[in-house]
C-alpha cells in the first residue's frame, strides 16, 4: 500500500520473522513498533584556582560531555546500486523501496546510536616580571573527542534485507554502515605568550606546538550484508540475492582504522601601539608549518600502475612542510577623542585547517588495510557464502583455508596533491560608529574576504570533454568519460580519483551591515540592522 504511514508488512510476518530468529540463532532483532528510545547526555565541569603568590597564578580545568542522537537506517543500499537489487514489482518501481520506504519495515536493532563524547584537560600558568611589565602565560591541554557509532543487539550480527516483490520487505541486523563506524580525534597543544610593555609598544611574542591523531573507522557491511529475494529463499538456506562485506587484510581479520597524525608549530609577533590617545595601530606577523608523516605503508601498487591520460597517482603521497606567512594589521580611531566618532578597521591574511576526515580518508580509501567483497549477480559470484549469523562464520566460509592477501586498486581513493597548502583568507574590514542625538547608537560596517588556496576535491579520472549533447535548441553541454584500460585488474570501467588539491582564487564573501541602536533607562534595549551581502565557493559544504 501506498498510504502515508501504513506499512506493507503485516504484524503476522514482521512477528514470525523476529521469532524465527530468536529460536534459530538465539538473536532478537528488536521491536518494530510502538516503541520509545532514550537519549542520555552530561555534561561533568571542574576548575582548580591556585594563587601561588602575587606573581604567579595556576589553574586546572576538567571538562567531561556525552550525549548521543537515534537514527533509523540509511536508505544508501551502498556498495550496491539501487537498481542492481530492487527489480520492482507492485510494491515499488525498479531501483526503489529501500529499507525507509512505506513497502518495508526494519526492527529496531536497525537503527544506530551517534555518539558524542568529549573530555578535556587544560591548565594555565600566569607569571608576572619585572614589576608587572612583563608578563607569560603558559597553557597546556589536551582533549580526546570519540564519537563512534552504536546500536542494540548483538555487536557482529549480519545485515539482511528480504524481498518481496522486487523490494524491500524487512530489514534485519544493524545499519549497513554502522558496524566499526567511529571518528576519533587527540589533540594536544602547547602555548606560551611573553607581552612586554615599553613607552607606546604593547608588545606580544608566542609559539604554538600542536600534534593531532585523527583515527577513523568505516566499514560498508562490515558485518556482511545479505539480500534475498524472499523470505523462503531464507528459511530455505539459499544463496543471498546480493553480498557484500568489508574487512581488513590483517590475518586475524581485526577491524581496520585509519589514522594520521599531523603537527604544527606557529610563531607569531605583534605590537599595539597607542599612536595617541585617540588613535591605536595593531601590527603582527603569523608563521605556521604544518608537518605531515609518511605514508610508507600507504602504497598501492596496483592502483599506481593505472594511467589517467599520461598522469599516474600514489596512495602514500604527502604535501611537503612549508611555512606560510600571514601579516595583519588593524586600527582603532577615536576621532573627537570622545568616542562619539570612531572609525576602526583592519587587513590581514588568515590561515585555516583541512578537515581531518579528509586527510585521513586518504588511509582510509588505499584497499592497504582494508578490502572489500561483494556481487549483484548471484550466478556470475566468485564466492557465494550461505548466511552465517556472525562475522567470523563469514569470514571462515569465504576464506576456508585462509586468505591471501591480494590488493587490488581501490574504487574510491583519496589522493592528497603533494603542494597542497593549507586554505587561507585574506580578510579585511573597515567600520564607522556614531553616537547620534537621542543618544542613538549608529554603525556601518564593511567586510570583505577572499579566499586563497581553498581546497577542493576533484575527480581526476573524469576525461576532459570530448563530445556535447543537445537536450534542446537551448541547451547543449560538455559529456564527459572515465579513463579506462583492459589492463587494470580492478574497476575498469569505473575508476575513480578523488584528488585534493587548492582551487583557483575567484571565491569571496562581502557584506555591508548598518545598524542603529538604542536603550532605555527601564531596561528596554531596541535594535534594526540591515545586511547586504554575496558569496562565491568552490567547495560549500564538503566534507564530514
């Protein structure tokens, strides 16, 4: 049935599959209906202030979070097309009817848990020297955030999806994408600042050491996934319609996890300088060198021998550390001395981050550590296995005598450009604030960026345009192919090369705000602004 919120399953069917399961393989997949989930969370604080003397001040700080959120299970049939296993039928059409459609129901040990735990560790030291006018602070944490992914039930219980009529008709087991899903990522970083004032230099001079270890683990059915065609092809012990399972190349099969560690150090120096008692000038100069490992253990060779138009790629390449440099320089001007006129401003370039699952992607997409087996097509199978209700009966039915490690070219991998820079922008602003009469509080600001070496991820197994379509006299555009060789032993046809690099320089951000303000003796505080802007990205939104 198509109706908004009836189901095609019947309670008789959804209540003898969930039974046949706890009777045969001892496992509950969980109710289907008319149930409540709990989603706990905390948050643990504490601090420690210690005034050793007039001169030196010490604090300790504690923080401990969790929470977590419920999800029902992705409609991504991923490594599978959708159209390779749906056939469609009355139920749905070809390529539809997915676990979330109206045609199926999933228990509840399908849905999945994503956490979020957080814990930090920082302390600060502040010293004073020279009566007052030099000063240091030294700060020192670390902070470990984990959020893998959980569900109910049986930790390395298989995915099964039943067919009927072409689609979907009940899901049992996890999420397909659940199993060995975590991001973890340590963070420790060391700060020390000296500030110095002379006559009309307010002098500032620190360094900034930084080591990350991001950690990810992904596993697209990592604990098998098994599609049927029927619930009788099941029962019966039949071969699965569709297989699919990722594991690791370890001889013990122990989950894969991709991690890279980075380090960063930074040196910076500025100086405000009160010019007059009207006017200040802000000056300073950052220097930062990002420095990455080796990726020795990275390498793919079989993936290094394909050709993309004259052009080969390296799983294990790396950028080379290079120092970047970002001037600043700001000012603050106290027209009447009164601060009824002010016009402030400043320039300067800026220095971002990479998102971590990026880079450690790039271990994560080598095939190195992990590989993946699956088909569509029963009869065409190298290795067809019967249904095993955990990962090891899997894998020992695939792999009877042990498995040979064999890696092939990777479908998806991750190649990080090796003069990738960090993205950076150049940001500046210029503001007027006025105290008008009424003792109305007027303000027109300006902002403009521009991005410099944005990243960006191109496919660089994406020929260049040879050929146009013309849907109609109006519209004709670019058609674009894949490189492909006979001689590639994996993903002939449908090779991919997800490149990160840095992008052009046409990407900028501007706004123009004015604002007037004002607020009353008994409490009442009255606000209108108006903001006009515009943006251009290249890469809005990618990422995890």
């Amino acid at each position: 049935s198509n109706t908004a919120n009836v189901n095609r399953p019947t309670v008789g069917k959804m209540d003898e599959i969930r039974n046949y399961f706890i009777d045969k393989y001892d496992y509950d997949p969980g109710r289907y209906q008319g149930y409540s989930i709990k989603t706990p969370a905390y948050k643990i604080m504490a601090r420690l202030d210690w005034n050793i003397n007039d001169n030196n001040k010490l604090n300790f700080r504690f923080t401990r979070a969790h929470s977590k959120d419920n999800s029902g299970p992705t409609s991504s049939v991923s490594p599978f097309y959708a159209t390779d296993i749906y056939d469609g039928g009355a139920a749905a059409s070809k390529g539809s009817g997915n676990v979330n459609h109206n045609a199926a129901m999933y228990f509840e040990n399908s849905r999945y848990f994503k956490e979020y735990n957080f814990t930090s560790y920082a302390s600060e030291w502040n010293s004073k020297w020279l009566d007052g006018s030099l000063n240091n602070v030294t700060r020192v944490t670390y902070s470990f955030q984990d959020e893998p992914r959980s569900y109910e039930g049986a930790a390395d219980f298989p995915t099964i999806d039943i067919l009927e009529d072409g689609a979907v008709y009940a899901r049992i087991g996890p999420d397909v994408f659940s199993p060995g899903n975590l991001a973890q990522a340590r963070t420790f970083v060391l700060t020390d600042e000296l500030s110095y004032t002379a006559g009309i230099h307010n002098l500032l001079a620190g360094f900034q050491f930084e080591y990350n270890k991001a950690t990810n683990g992904f596993q697209q059915a990592g604990n098998g996934y098994y599609v049927y065609n029927s619930w009788d092809s099941f029962v019966n012990n039949e071969y699965p319609k569709a297989f699919a399972i990722t594991h690791s190349n370890a001889a013990d099969y122990s989950q894969f996890k991709a991690e890279m560690k980075t380090l960063q150090y930074s040196l910076y120096l500025q100086d405000q300088m009160n010019i007059s008692e009207n006017f200040k000038l802000t000056a300073g100069i950052r220097f930062e060198m990002p420095k990455y490992p080796s990726l020795k253990n990275n390498y793919n060779e079989d993936f290094a021998r394909c050709d993309f138009g004259g052009v080969s790629y390296s799983t294990d390449q790396v950028p080379s550390a290079k120092i970047s440099v970002s001037p600043r320089v700001g000012f603050n001007w106290d027209i009447t001395g009164e601060r009824k006129y002010v016009l402030r401003g400043g320039t300067g370039l800026y220095v971002g981050r990479l998102p971590f699952v990026w880079l450690v992607s790039a271990v994560g997409n080598s095939n190195v550590g992990q590989n993946q087996y699956y088909y569509t097509k029963v009869a065409d199978a190298a290795l067809k296995p019967h249904f095993q209700p955990s990962v090891s009966g899997v894998l020992n039915e695939l792999y009877p005598n042990g498995r040979t490690v064999d890696i092939k070219s990777p479908k998806d991998p991750t190649i990080i450009d090796k003069d990738l820079k960090m993205p950076s922008t150049w940001k500046t602003s210029l503001a007027f604030d006025a105290k008008l009469p009424g003792d109305i509080d007027f303000s027109i600001e300006g902002i403009f960026n521009k991005d410099i070496n944005p990243a960006v991820i191109s496919n660089k197994a994406i020929k260049p345009s040879e050929t146009t379509i013309t849907f109609n006299p109006n519209d004709t555009r670019d058609s674009y192919g894949k490189y492909s060789d006979a001689s590639w032993t994996n993903n002939r046809n449908n090779q991919n090369v997800f490149y990160i690099e840095n992008g052009g320089h046409k990407a900028y951000y501007y706004s123009i705000t004015a604002q007037l303000a004002k607020s009353f003796d008994f409490g009442l505080y009255l606000s209108a602004a108006y903001t006009h802007s515009k943006a251009k990205a290249y890469s809005d939104g990618i990422g995890d």
